[in-house]
C-alpha cells in the first residue's frame, strides 16, 4: 500500500481527544479528587549537604486537621533508580541538595498541610558540598559514601562520585592526530533545563478493600512507575494500580517517580485518599530536569575538511542521585559522532555528582547538549579552513550502508537531503544578509527507542473498534496516529476507534511515552491486531458468506468477497452470540540492530534503532549594542519516513524548536552556593508567544524498514539542534561563538565587546 | 472558620458559596462549584493556564480572591461552548492542530476571547495576536498553530458578525 492509497493514515486528521481539551471536558490527574480526600505537602532540605542529626514533628502532629507525618524512618529503607538504585523517597541521614525530600504531611486542606511542615523542626550539621562536576571528580568528598554497596545494572561502571562512565572507540585515533592536517581543541558547557510541562507532578492514591493500592497521576510511564512503587511500598506489582486520566504536559519530566510515592506512602499511613501536587517552586528546585554539561571536543581534519579522528569528554552533572544521568550522558557519545563518517573516535561519557538537584530525561537526553558542542565545532573549523559550513558537512555525512560509531549499518539515509533542503529554504547562499544578521545551520541524527507495546483491540457491535494500550498519550498525537492505523487496516474512519485511557491492571504492556516511540511501536502493535481481526472477522465471514477466505478483503466498513459483502458491525454481533466477540492482541518490539560490541563499552544503549536524520537553519539579527537576538526565519527539514498526520509531525516540529530556543537563549535555573535562584515562571525563562518565530517544517519521508508504514521517531528530535543552529548563526553575525548555553544576551554582548577590544 | 457567603454569577448561573477570605477565585471555581476547565499550575499569575473572563475581561483567577469577585459575572471555558456547540474559537483550535497535551488550551482560549471582544470585527495581524496571548505559556505548540486558530476563528467571527 502506498501512501497516496491510504483513507485514513497519512492525512492530516483532528486528534480524537480534540473536543475533550477545547470545552474543558477533559480530565487530568490534577483535576482528579476523591470523597474525603487529603491534602499532601513534603518538606524539603534547606541545606545543600548536611547530616540530619533529629527531625521532631511532634508539634506539626499536633495541629488539628493532621492526619499523618511520614518520614525515612517510617517507611521501608529500599534504594530504587533506573541505572544506580541510589535514590531514596526522603533523605535518609543526610541530605544531599536543598529541596531534598524530609517528611511529608497529610492534612485535611494544604494550608493545615503547610502549617504542619513550617512545624516539623530538623536539625542538620553541614557537610562540605559539592557544586561543580569538574571538582566533584577530583574531590576527596564523597555524596554516596556508601556508592559501593548500591545495586546497579550490570552494564554500568561506577566509581567514587562518578554514577556512570561509559566509552565509543573506533581506530587508532592518536595516530590520526598525529599525522592530520590541523587539530582544534574547544570547550562548551550548557545549563539546566526545566521540562516545562504546564501541568505539576500530581499523583492521588487510595488503598481499596483488598490491600491494592491505585495511583491517579500524570506519568508518562504507568508500568515503570508501578514498578518503582512496588519496590518503594514493599509489594507485588499486582497491587499497585497506576492509571493515567490526563497528563498535561511530560517531554521526560515525567518518566520517573514525582509525587506517587509521596501520596501512596500518605494514604497508606492515614487510611485515607491522598492527593500530592508539585508547587512551582518544587518544580524548578526537586524535579528532573536537563542535565548541566560540560563537553570537550578535539578534532582532526584534513586540508579538504574531512573529519579524520575526534577524541571527547562529556561530563553530565546527575545532580545528588544518578537519575537518567548515566544513561544521558553515554547517549552523548552517538550525538558527538553524528551523522558523519566515524573517522577515528575515542570518546568518553561521566556522569557525576554533585549536591544539586537530580536530573532527568529530558526530550531527546544529551542530544542538543552534544549537539551544540559537536556542531558549533563543526562551523568554527570550517571558517578555520576557509570551507562553507554546509559545504564541510556534506563532505562528511553517512551516506546509504556507511558504518555508524557503533558499527552498525545507516539505512534509510536522507542526511544530505535534510541539509540541502534546509539550506535552501533559509536561502543559504546569501549568509550575511546585512551586518548583525546572519544564518546558521545544524544537522543531528536521533534513535527511535525500542521497547515493546501490546494492544489490544476489540470490534463493537456498532462496528466501531475500541484500543486498549498502556501507551499514555500525553499531547504529541501519538494514540490518534496509531488509531489512524488500525482505522486504515480496519476499513474504518478515524472517529470509529475509541481510545481507552491508561490503567496498568487492565491494560497491556507498554514501554511507555517517550524516546519517540509511541506511534512507531503502538503503530505497529496496532497493525498486528489489525492483522489477527482480519483473520477472525474473515474465517467468521467464510461461514456467513460460503466464500473462500483467500478471496476476502475490508473495504468500507465490511468484509468483501466477489460481490458478497458483510458489515464488520454484523459479525461483530455474530461474534458476540457465538464466539466471545471479536478481539485481538497485537504486540510489536523493535530488536536492536546488530553492532559491534568491541566499539562500545559500559553503555546501557550501545547502539540506535532506525534512527531519523534531520537539519536545522536559522536567520537571526543580534542587536550590535545589547547583544539581544531576534529570530527571522527558522526552518527544520526532518526525516519522518512515513507522516502518518502531518499536523501532529509540524505541532512536534514547532514545539520541539521553540524549547530549543528556549535552551540556546535564555532558560537555566541558576545555581548559587547551591540554592536556586530563579525558582519561578517569571525568572525562569521559557519562550512566550512573543519569542518564537514561525517555525517552517519540510517533512522528509524516507521510509524505514520496521515502522509502521515505514515511519520513523519525530517526537525528540525538534529540540536537539536550536542551540548549534543558533550558535552558528550568533558568529556568523557577529564573528563570535558564545560556547556556554544559553546564549544570554549578556553573554552575546560580553563575547563582542571582547571581539573589539 | 470565618466563612462568608459569596453571590457569584458561572456561566449565566448564579452560585451562593460558602467562601473563607484567603480563598481564590481559582479555589472556588474548581473546588466549591467545579469548573475544572480552568486549570492550576504556577498560583502566582505567571503561566495563565488559570484564565477565566470576568465580566467578560480575561484575569488570572489563581491571585484574585474569591471575596473581591462578589455580583460579578465569570465565565469559564465550560461557559463558552459544548462538545455540540463550539464556539467558533474551539473549533478552529481542533481544526488548525493547536492542541496538543491541551492544559493551557481553556486558558488560552479564553485570553483569546477576551481579545477578540475588545476588538469586534476586528482581524487581527499575527503580531498582535501573539501580543495578545503572550502572558499565557505554552510548552508543548511553539505557539505558531495557536496563532493560525486565533487567526481563522477571528476571520469567521468577523465575517458572522458583518452577515448579520
């Protein structure tokens, strides 16, 4: 079937949870409450590192209207993590950053709740701290004193403050230094990055009758959630019910733990239903943002610009628990290499510590951090060597059947493509239109996560299809583009397949809403359902019809044989007299492609699968006084390989770029002596409406192998190269590169100033 | 307690609550009457995923205590269509893909509304209408399909209103 075929797939339909959202009908995990519902608060550490010598709540307990105090004394001492299983629910007898958690409270409103927390008094004596990823390294202080004895994956390689080290290397690359035309050495550092999802973590829970305890909240990963709260609560997974109503917002934020365990922990205690929801200021002090990162980059090329060896160190600072660290910062490595010829590479990952705030996964982990360093080096060589920067790129990209770092093997590639279209859409050939103005351009290459997904889908006896997924679908459109499969497969109309929401007790398997994987794998789960109805609703239609199976297809909502016909809604019902009904289990995985293991060492994803190709140019004028950047024209072409609804790939596209521009210009939470200073959606500057420019998408299709139609991940992407793209545009409008993101106008202004003097 | 009775006007229905003075009109609309349309987040006026109209003018409802509102006349994004009569604004909201996780959409619609009736008849530029929705953020679109929305619901609004 090609895409010009198709009724439902490929068409720019309205997402089926539309209506919901516009009239404010639909739900979300903050709008859910219960009968007799208390109200949780956590009290957080004000000191950055510091034994916790007595916390005394006995007054808080005291005011009327308390109904429970919890602290690490109180529940199960069990470390959970993702990597390192080094995370606490509270501070145990240390705290480890300011915002750490150390109590929580119950209470029949939030401002008895609060009152209650302003009671509980803790008594800390202060540890020496550390801030900074580099010092940590070196420094005879340790966060984890007891590293050692934590459970970790087998993959991982720790050592003292180090969470996670990881390594790609490829050929000698000291030789190649050796011998190469020129070497650049640069440093690039980039800030801390809120998710910015406008909806707080919020969870409540509730324990029923039979000891099974059920969690409403906003998470993007029900059954990893379910998992950890097990582990936290001391259970069986089968009694922890998470389900999701409505999530507002996740971009990674939401993968881990937030608040469920604060409330499942509470109402266990009280007997009672609890609700717990971030406050913004808990959001930009204790959730999981973007890691801090420091990245150095040594380059060889040859007199015609091609990348001969590159030698790298990223330094990801986790924060006082490893979090998505590790893992974040070894995806860094396939970032570096981009999507060029390996040359020789010797590039190295370390995950810190540091006595600031954990971190997450932020969409597209590492990548515009990487991005920024590899791609921003990239131009400053090219000007070095007198090439075009688009010119030097193109010199170097994979090309179809080119080894990637990890040894595997780039299909489906459209690099060039994705470069040349975005250059002439920002009309490359005219760089520096007038002075201050310049344009700059970025190019990356991004996985599509893995992971498994079941569905499964039954046929009503109206003919409509109903789809259970534990995928959640959290506003990119995925759950509408996996339904606008299974309505193509099934003859049906988009508005004919329902989508149930999430629960993880009647709902199968997921690997959940991230790595832009929900419509890839939900896609294809969908079009393996669709497969097994055709077969029932055919063997059930042979009997019906006295016609031969071979001889049947769906077309409009029936089962077609010669000119005999059946409405799927008929043997629905037939079905339902006779057999159960019509329904079916679908399940897809993406296996890893195969790689060389040798390249890769202590990496927890060593190698990409149908990774998507895509390049970002930029027009911009920088105020030649105060160094304020104003955004003409930004254009992205990105390889999608199949658009299953163009309008949800443009929305991810549009958005994607606008938090890539928030990172390259003006967002970070601002450390000082490790207290945030900005803890605020004043001072904490996210892209309003009066920011972003119109974001111009050319969707590139070229098809891959295992998505569904052949589609490839779109949802991260967007994000990973604004700030190279920017950067590269920065100098070349004002001959300087500021290499620390963001690219504050202070700092614009500062980096000219010096430029002239 | 020191509770107080409020006489408040949702969506052309008129409500007597049971207010305590510290509570805002963000509490009383989702808590006591459950409008739960208007959303919560920041509570200090800096997102606006919380706007409502109040007589008829979008404000913050997260920083407005309930007590001042007392007679005045709110409408929620409950009040200005159904899932069977969109407002004009709804509708272009779905049709040009602007929603996405959707929990600023009631916020951002209602600032919308609030332009678009201080101006009737009006179509406005792009420019001004990204002026006009600027105090409320939106992480998930880039804002340009926001943009679009506002854009042909204001054409289709202005066209109705130069038919009749």
């Amino acid at each position: 079937m090609s895409a010009h075929t198709h009724r439902v797939a490929g068409h720019r339909l309205p997402r089926r949870d539309g209506v919901g959202k516009v009239t404010g009908k639909h739900v979300y995990a903050a709008d859910f409450k219960l009968p007799g519902m208390l109200y949780g608060r956590v009290l957080r550490s004000t000191r950055a590192h510091a034994l916790i010598k007595k916390i005394d709540a006995s007054r808080a307990a005291a005011i009327a209207g308390v109904r429970g105090i919890i602290t690490s004394a109180d529940i199960p001492q069990i470390r959970y993590g993702t990597a390192v299983r080094d995370t606490t629910v509270f501070a145990t007898d240390r705290a480890l950053f300011i915002g750490h958690a150390i109590a929580a409270v119950a209470a029949t409103s939030l401002e008895i709740a609060e009152r209650a927390l302003a009671a509980i008094e803790v008594e800390y004596e202060d540890l020496p701290p550390l801030f900074d990823p580099e010092e940590a390294l070196k420094s005879d202080i340790r966060i984890h004193p007891d590293w050692e004895t934590y459970k970790a994956l087998p993959i991982i390689s720790r050592n003292r403050n180090i969470a996670g080290q990881a390594r790609i290397r490829v050929g000698d690359a000291e030789a190649a230094f050796a011998k190469a035309h020129k070497v650049y050495e640069h440093r690039f550092s980039t800030a801390l990055q809120h998710p910015g999802y406008t909806e707080p973590r919020v969870a409540t829970a509730d324990w029923d009758a039979n000891g099974i305890v059920t969690v409403w909240c906003n998470t993007q990963l029900p059954f990893d959630t379910q998992t950890t709260l097990a582990e936290i609560l001391d259970l069986p997974a089968a009694r922890v019910r998470v389900t999701v109503p409505g999530i507002g917002g996740g971009f990674g934020g939401k993968l881990r733990i937030g608040v469920e365990h604060f409330a499942a922990l509470l109402a266990r205690k009280t007997a009672r239903p609890v609700k717990v929801m971030s406050t913004s200021e808990e959001e930009l002090t204790a959730a999981l943002p973007r890691q801090a990162s420091i990245v150095l980059l040594k380059t060889a090329v040859d007199k015609e610009g091609h990348l001969l060896a590159r030698s790298g160190r990223i330094i990801v600072d986790c924060g006082a628990y490893a979090g998505s660290g590790p893992g974040t910062a070894a995806i860094a490595l396939q970032v570096m290499a981009g999507p060029y010829k390996p040359g020789a590479l010797a590039f190295e990952s370390v995950a810190v510590y540091t006595n600031k705030v954990h971190s997450g996964s932020f969409r597209a982990p590492a990548g515009p951090m990487a991005n920024f360093a590899m791609e921003c080096q990239i131009d400053m060589i090219a000007k070095d060597l007198g090439l075009d920067p688009l010119e030097m790129r193109l010199r170097n990209v994979v090309k179809e059947g080119d080894p990637g770092p990890s040894g595997e093997i780039h299909r489906s590639v459209s690099i060039e493509e994705c470069l040349r279209k975005a250059a002439d859409a920002i009309g490359w050939h005219d760089r520096n239109p007038e002075p201050g103005r310049g344009k700059g351009i970025a190019c990356s290459w991004w996985m599509t996560t893995g992971g498994s997904s079941g569905v499964y889908v039954k046929i009503n006896p109206d003919g409509s299809a109903t789809l259970v997924s534990g995928a959640v679908e959290i506003g990119t459109g995925a759950i509408t583009g996996a339904a606008q499969i299974l309505a193509e497969e099934l003859s049906l109309d988009l508005t004919d397949v329902n989508v149930t929401g999430v629960d993880t007790q009647a709902a199968p398997f997921d690997y959940g809403a991230q790595g832009s994987r929900t419509t890839f794998s939900v896609g294809n789960a969908c079009l393996a359902a669709a497969a097994e109805l055709r077969r029932q609703m055919f063997e059930l239609a042979a009997e019906q019809l006295e016609a031969p199976i071979e001889d049947m297809k769906l077309q409009d909502k029936h089962v077609v044989a010669g000119n005999k016909s059946i409405s799927i809604a008929e043997l629905a019902r037939i079905s339902r007299l006779a057999g159960g009904g019509l329904i079916a289990h679908g399940t897809a995985i993406s296996p890893a492609p195969a790689y060389d293991p040798t390249r890769v060492q202590n990496h927890p994803l060593p190698v990409w699968n149908t990774p998507s190709y895509h390049a970002h140019a930029v027009d911009l004028s920088v105020d030649q006084a105060t160094g304020k950047v104003t955004i003409n024209r930004y254009v992205v072409a990105q390889d999608v390989g199949y658009a299953i609804n163009p309008t949800y790939i443009e929305g991810q596209i549009e958005g994607g770029v606008a938090q890539g521009i928030g990172q390259a210009l003006s967002e970070e939470i601002v450390y000082q002596d490790g207290r945030v200073m900005n803890a605020n959606l004043t001072d904490y500057k996210m892209p309003t409406a009066m920011d972003v420019p119109e974001i111009e998408s050319i969707i590139v299709e070229c098809r891959s192998a295992a998505g569904p139609y052949g589609a490839k991940g779109v949802g991260e992407p967007p994000c990973i190269e604004p700030p190279a793209a920017i950067g590269n545009a920065i100098a070349a409008a004002t001959g300087c590169w500021p290499n620390s993101l963001p690219m504050t106008a202070e700092k614009i202004a500062a980096a000219m100033q010096v430029q002239h003097s | 307690m020191n509770r107080k009775i409020l006489n408040i006007v949702v969506n052309g229905e008129s409500h007597q609550v049971l207010i305590e003075p510290h509570w805002t009109l963000l509490q009383v609309l989702r808590n006591e009457i459950g409008m739960m349309g208007t959303k919560e987040n920041c509570l200090e006026a800096e997102c606006g995923v919380c706007t409502v109209l109040l007589d008829g003018k979008a404000i913050n409802s997260c920083i407005l205590l309930a007590g001042q509102v007392e007679g005045c006349s709110i409408t929620t994004i409950e009040g200005i269509g159904d899932p069977e009569h969109l407002h004009p604004l709804q509708e272009a909201f779905i049709e040009c893909g602007a929603v996405q996780c959707g929990y600023c959409i009631p916020g951002m619609i209602l600032t919308a509304k609030s332009f678009l009736d201080e101006n009737p008849g009006c179509r406005p530029s792009r420019d001004e209408i990204r002026e006009a929705i600027a105090g409320t953020l939106c992480r998930c679109t880039g804002y340009r399909k926001i943009i679009d929305a506002v854009a042909t619901a204001a054409d289709r609004i202005a066209l109705s209103g130069a038919k009749q």
